[in-house]
C-alpha cells in the first residue's frame, strides 16, 4: 500500500483528532477549497482550550462561516455550555448555508450566524470595506459580553487589500484586557500585514505560528500596565557607519511596541552619520555626537548615562531588529518579574560578503546559573547584540570597563550574570550582521587577551572548584578554557602552579618549546635570519604552535599592518618575553603591544601570586633551551 503524502496524513490526522475531541453527531460539510482546513481548526481549538480552559462562558466572533461555525459550535457545546459563537457573513447564499448546518447540527444554542454584507468604515483616517457590525454588536450589548476570540477566516483576501485589519478596532471596545486573535491563511503576504497591524495596536502580546497547510497565527492580547515613557532605551553606540545605521533605526521605529527612546552615541564620526540621523525627524530619536572617537566601551558607557528607560536594549549600529523584540520583552518582563537580563533564543546572521543566512540558537539559562558560569569561562552564554539588560544593573555593578577596547561585554558578564536572573525568549531577535567592519568577525585578528584577563579576574571572586564543581581536575579545565582564547603562557602557569606536569609537558610538545625541539628550532631560526620563509614553514610544521605564530609575524611584517599587528598580539600570548625590538613599530603600536602583555603577565586574581617566580625560573628557561633567538 502506498504511503500518504505527508500534507494528506496531517489533514487525516486533524480531522480524526478534532472528531476525537469534539464528537461531532452527524456528519461535516466538507473541508477543502476556500473551507478552513482541519489541521487549521485544531491548532485554533487547542489554542482555545489551552487560555480559556477555565471559563464556562466563552464568547467568539467569527469573522467568515462555514464548516468552522459548526466546529465552534460543538467546542462551545462540550467545554463551554455558557459560550456563544456569533459568525459573520457577506454573501447572502454562505449565510443560508451556515445557518441551515447549524440547525442541521442541533447547535443553535451555542452558534449564530449573521448576515453582514460589506460596508464602508473611516478608521485611522482612510475609508476601510468590512461587515457591517450593528447586528452582532446589538447582540454583545444585549448579552452584556465581552468578545474573548477574533476568530479571522474572512472576508476574503481578493475583495480588497488588507480586508482583514478592521476587526480589531472595530470591535475594541468589547475585547476584554485577555483574548486571542486566530487567523487562518497566514502565510499570504496581505495576512502578514495585517498580523502587524494588529500588533502594532495591541503592543503587548504573545504570538504562536503553528505549522499548518494555510499558515496560522495565534495573537495572545497580554495586560501591561506599566505605561512610563519611555519603558525601553535602544541603545545604538556608532562610530562611521552610516550606510549600516540607517537600516538600524529602520528597525526599531517599526517595532510593533512604540514605548522606546532611541539613544543614538555618535563616538567622533567623520562621515555622514549625523544627517542619516536628523533625515528621520523623530522625537523619539536622541542624537549625541562625542568629540573624538573614544572606543565602544566609552560609548556605551555614555548610551546607559543617557538613557531614560527601565531597560535598555543594545542594537549594534551593523545590525537589525525584528519588528516584535521590544513587545516580546515587555511581555516577558510582566511575566519574570524577578529577572533582570532577556535576550533572544535565536539570531539570523547574515554573513554580507556570500549573502547567507544563518540561524544561530542560544540556550536558555533561566533559574541555571552553575551552567551559565561554567559556559561564561569558555565563551560568553549570550549574545549582546539585542540583549535587554535592566537600567539598575549597571547602578549595582558599574559600567563597561573601558580598558576592554573590544570584549567589554564579556567582561562584564563576569560581574553580573553569577548574581543575576536572566531569560531568554523564543524569539528570533535580529539579524547580526558579519561584514570586514566588524569588531570582533574576524578570528585571526582579535586580541584574545582581553578574554584571558576576563576570565582570570572573575578567579578574585569565585573559587576554581566551585566554576567547576562537577569534576576532580578544575585546574586542567581552566588552563583549557584560556587555550580556548589562545592564551598558552597562563595556560601553562595553572598547570605549573597546581603541578600537573603530565598535562604541562603535553601542552609544551603542543607549543613546540620542549627539550627535544632545539635543535630544529636553530634551524627554523637561521631560515628566518636569511628570510627563507618557506623553508621556515616546512620546519615549523614539525615543530609546534609557537613556530607557527612567530612564522605568521615575520610573514605579515611587510604585508598588512593590521594583519602584522594582530600576530604579534598572538604570539605574546604565547611568550610575553618576545623581543619586539626588532621590529620597525611606531610608539603607538609599541604602547598597545605593551599594553598586551601587562594583561598577560598580569596578577590577576590569588593564585597568580607565583607568576612571577613561573616566568623567570621557569618559562624563559624552557624558550632559552629550546631556541634562544627569540627571546628577550
């Protein structure tokens, strides 16, 4: 016998799960063509029962007719005896139709039909085609009841763009502080502009987009009562991205939530940013311009000092909001009232130069701060882009620290996320944009000694064992979390000062600077001398990492400055002890190599106390015997 197509099967099983629950007593008209589909009706009867299970009386208003009505009809019969269905109906023919099924079903108790030929409405100054309404809301006012679910399944879409949208404010001085909107056909283009002006008018809600043949959108209207203005700061610190930032603010002036200032800190740009800015003539846009670029630590430290909001929620200048992430914080914030930190589950990434989108998902470290700490010493647990993070948490912990030119945020995390509750929403947030501008995109070029410095200051506060309490050999595991960022001298210090000489010995043979490497590291090095790198390469893939790095220094020397630069910084976290001498390097790349290994060679927290002693007895000695060329 041959399988189902899948879409049949879903249909099949609906229809069999919705007979189940319902007990329909005779028979359905069928559900194909312009019909509701059963995959359709059952997300909407689950997703009633699941919010109004509680209630007896239940009220719906059905915008369309037909097979739904009587659907709804036997939902209201069994779970909701006090409940009543009035459905609405344009063409005179569907309305005999309707109300012949509902008596044919014994079901007028509990279902109505209307006949509710289209009209004209002015609302929100145009001139809107919709059923006329005087009928039915006679009816709501008799029965004294509000309306607790939009059932939307018409009019159809042909008749006139947007036919949909009017129901809502139509109908709003009888919808209650809860209810739900169910929309049928949501994957048409005019019903997604519809579902977003809806959104745009409730501001606060909840939304489900159950997978069904049609498309299916679930609105969950959520009270939010606290109304200061503004509730939320956008938070976008630039510095020369004009042609990015335009884009930024596109996105969040059309958030479905409209309680928001955006702060827009303006770190010393040169090109056009202030009159991408002052083009949107919106109030709720703040523009501040600082004289000289400061770094992004500065900027956002300015952004929080200017914001007027509850919370603030960081946008990059780069990247853009999807239009329901202020709305799903507001709601999550009524609901976790306790938290202090959400940000999204999931990112879109465009990586610009190939145009592909990807989907990263983030875990939720709701009520899990052991994880959330033992992740934090690998790499950070969650995104700062679109991360909402309440005002009075930098009151308790301070700003960004400013020496962390980039990895601020990661910095910061240590301080807080170990104290704080944090949430994240099943939403997809943002789309965070990887182009050759950003910051922290491209690997080879990071300076990971801001990481390793993070991490080993987080050492002043919480104890190895307890970051790793689930295991024997804390140490090993830190001195494997800073190999994550590459930092192989700290690395090597824990080993040492805890004594794990099996795993310091493995780590040296890694790096190539063991006993048994001196005499191909005299090798490499006269091949340096005479620069015959690529005889330098082949040594140097039999010998270890810290060859390789000092190999990548010497072949970046004449090419890029930035690429040059950021090996060096590489390399120092190998053996801060290199000689930079020389080198033709301008005071202000001989201050910022400094100031790499002063975050290196730094004590940083009470087990770096022996550090000193480490590299003097211990570590120069093994670079001397493996190869003394290279150090200072």
């Amino acid at each position: 016998m041959p399988e189902l197509p899948d879409e049949l099967f879903k249909q099949i099983e609906s229809y069999v799960q919705l007979q189940k629950l319902l007990d329909f007593q005779l028979p359905l008209n069928f559900t194909r063509d312009w019909a509701a589909s059963p995959d359709f009706l059952l997300v909407a009867v689950k997703g009633i029962l699941k919010k109004k299970s509680s209630n007896s009386s239940l009220t719906i208003v059905e915008a369309g007719s037909g097979v739904s009505t009587v659907v709804l009809g036997y939902l209201l019969k069994k779970f909701f005896p006090q409940g009543k269905v009035f459905s609405l109906e344009h063409s005179y023919d569907f309305y005999e139709q309707t109300k012949k099924e509902i008596e044919f079903h014994r079901l007028g108790s509990f279902a109505e039909v209307f006949y509710a030929p289209l009209i004209s409405y002015w609302i929100n100054g145009r001139e809107w085609l919709y059923y006329d309404l005087k009928e039915v809301k006679k009816r709501l006012q008799e029965e004294k009841r509000k309306v607790d679910v939009l059932f939307v399944d018409g009019p159809p879409a042909p008749v006139r763009k947007n036919i949909r949208y009017p129901i809502l404010p139509l109908l709003k001085e009888f919808l209650p502080e809860e209810f739900l909107i169910i929309l049928d056909d949501a994957k048409r283009e005019d019903e997604r502009e519809v579902a977003y002006m809806w959104k745009k008018e409730l501001q606060v809600f909840s939304s489900w987009e159950p997978e069904t043949e049609k498309g299916t959108l679930i609105l969950e209207k959520i009270p939010f009562r606290n109304k200061e203005l503004p509730f939320f700061s956008v938070c976008i610190p630039t510095y020369n991205r004009a042609h990015y930032l335009k884009q930024a603010l596109e996105s969040v002036l059309s958030q479905t939530f409209d309680n928001f200032e955006i702060i827009v800190y303006d770190d010393g740009s040169t090109d056009s940013t202030a009159e991408v800015v002052k083009k949107f003539n919106d109030s709720r846009i703040r523009y501040f311009k600082g004289e000289k670029n400061r770094g992004r630590p500065y900027a956002r430290n300015q952004c929080v000092n200017l914001a007027k909001g509850d919370w603030i929620v960081w946008l990059d200048d780069d990247d853009v909001m999807k239009p329901d992430l202020l709305s799903s914080y507001a709601v999550a914030i009524s609901r976790f009232p306790s938290v202090s930190v959400f940000y999204p589950l999931k990112l879109w990434i465009l990586y610009e130069n190939s145009k592909e989108m990807k989907l990263s998902q983030i875990i939720d470290y709701f009520k899990n701060r052991k994880a959330c700490v033992r992740i934090l010493m690998s790499s950070p647990p969650l995104p700062n882009p679109g991360v909402c993070i309440k005002k009075s948490v930098y009151d308790k912990y301070g700003l960004y620290d400013e020496e962390f030119y980039r990895a601020q945020d990661y910095e910061f995390w240590f301080r807080i996320l170990p104290y704080e509750d944090i949430k994240g929403i099943d939403y997809e947030g943002l789309v965070y944009r990887i182009h050759d501008g950003n910051v922290s995109t491209f690997v080879e070029l990071m300076d990971y000694s801001f990481e390793s410095l993070a991490k080993r200051r987080f050492l002043q506060r919480f104890r190895l064992k307890d970051i790793y309490y689930f295991s024997n050999e804390p140490e090993e595991l830190f001195a494997s979390d800073l190999l994550a960022h590459q930092d192989y001298f700290n690395a090597a210090y824990y080993l040492w000062r805890f004594e794990k000489f099996s795993s310091l010995e493995k780590l040296l043979n890694v790096l190539g600077i063991s006993d048994s490497c001196e005499r191909l590291a005299s090798k490499f090095e006269r091949y340096l001398r005479l620069n015959r790198l690529e005889a330098a390469e082949r040594v140097s893939e039999k010998l270890g990492v810290y060859y390789k790095k000092l190999l990548q220094v010497f072949a970046s020397e004449s090419a890029d400055r930035k690429v040059f630069l950021a090996s060096l910084k590489r390399l120092l976290l190998i053996n801060p002890f290199f000689d930079l001498s020389r080198f033709s390097l301008s005071k202000e790349e001989l201050e910022e190599l400094e100031k790499v290994k002063d975050r290196i060679l730094r004590v940083a927290n009470k087990y770096e106390e022996g550090k000193r002693e480490f590299a003097e007895i211990f570590w120069k000695r093994k670079l001397n015997e493996s190869s003394g060329c290279h150090n200072s």
